[in-house]
C-alpha cells in the first residue's frame, strides 16, 4: 500500500530544508570571510615625470600569530604578477634597472612602507607588486598583492600638476592600516555581519512558520 504524505507534511519537511540551506549559507559566509583575512594594500595607480620620483605605499595585514622571530621579509616584482624581482630586503638584491634609483623606507616589524623610485625612466612605467613574507607560530607564510599599482610616466615636456594617487577600488580585510587609514578588518567584520543578520532576518520568519506548522500539525491529530 502506497504511503501518502499529507500536504501539512510536505510543508513542514520543505521548511526544514529551507531552514537548513539557510543556516549552512550562514556557515560558509563566516568561513568564507575567516579566509580572507590576510593580504596588502597599494594604490591602484600612480602618475610621475621622467626624471622625477614616485611613491608607491604600501600595507599588509594578516591573522596569524607571528614566531617569536617573524623574519619579516619585502619584495618588490614588476610588470606581471609573477614578473621579475626588482627587490628583496632580505637577499639585499636590488634589480639592474634601479641601481642606485631605488629606496625602501620600511623597518623589520612594521606593517606599511613605502618603495622610492627616483630619476624616473620612460621604461619605469609598469605594474608594481609588492610581497611579503614572515614566519609565524604555524610556519612560514608568504602572500603579494594582486592588482599591484600601475605606474604611468609622463615626457618631462609634458605640463601636469605634481604625482598623483588613485586610490584601489578593490576592498581589502585586514587586521591594522596605518597612518590613519580605516581599519579594513572593521569593514570586512561589517560587511559579515551584515550579511550574517540579512539571513537571519529570513531564517526567524521561517523558524516561526516551522513551529506553526508543527503545532498545527499535532492540533489537527
């Protein structure tokens, strides 16, 4: 003989599913977020003279615990994302090109600095990425930024206001910004928690109409 499932039934099992879906939803949003919670901060482009000097400033922020000696460690590639080193504070290395052009100011332990690019050469004009590197509790951790600043360099001839910074477009979550800057990890902790209560929003109702059907279920036997 057959088993029928009456209507009642088949709402309060298709609201258990929903129910679920939506707590396992919640779940990966506060996992998802827990995974992005390292990586660095550049501008998204920055214009200069040829024969002048550029800025590029940076930050980087992660979660880990650090070592007892992090061994912080910068480097500087160019043109692509996998493209040449131009620099590495720990190696000491410093590209061809820049010999005798090039000034990172940035100590063992801080999280900002700033790379110095002087005397500026039409063939500068490129994409800067920077990279970190530091030993934490769990091990060695390295990570790089991934749109890097476009540098864009401009004839001596040519008449324009002094250098200019164009803010990344691209958010970020981290723990620490510097010099005043909003801390990402608040943005990003917003940002989670917002969507965390818009799911909640839907999940109460929900859980309410559960309980209605259940209780109507056990009146009508």
């Amino acid at each position: 003989m057959a088993l029928l499932v009456s209507l009642p039934e088949q709402n309060l099992a298709m609201a258990w599913i929903l129910l679920l879906l939506l707590l396992a939803a919640c779940l990966h949003t506060a996992g998802y977020q827990k995974t992005q919670d390292y990586g660095v901060n550049q501008p998204e482009q920055l214009t200069g003279i040829q024969g002048g000097s550029i800025e590029i400033p940076f930050s980087f922020y992660f979660p880990w615990e650090l070592a007892k000696d992090p061994q912080m460690s910068i480097a500087w590639r160019w043109k692509v994302f996998f493209g040449e080193v131009i620099y590495n504070s720990t190696l000491l290395f410093l590209h061809e090109h820049f010999k005798g052009r090039l000034i990172m100011n940035w100590t063992q332990g801080q999280t900002s600095g700033v790379l110095r690019i002087l005397n500026l050469k039409a063939n500068d004009q490129s994409t800067y990425f920077s990279r970190i590197f530091l030993q934490a509790t769990e091990g060695m951790k390295l990570w790089q930024s991934r749109a890097g600043t476009k540098l864009i360099i401009h004839a001596l001839s040519t008449t324009m206001a002094s250098p200019s910074i164009i803010p990344s477009a691209v958010p970020t979550a981290g723990l620490e910004n510097t010099r005043g800057q909003r801390n990402p990890s608040l943005l990003n902790l917003g940002a989670m928690v917002g969507m965390v209560m818009a799911k909640v929003v839907v999940i109460i109702p929900l859980y309410g109409w559960v309980i209605f059907l259940w209780w109507k279920q056990r009146t009508a036997e």
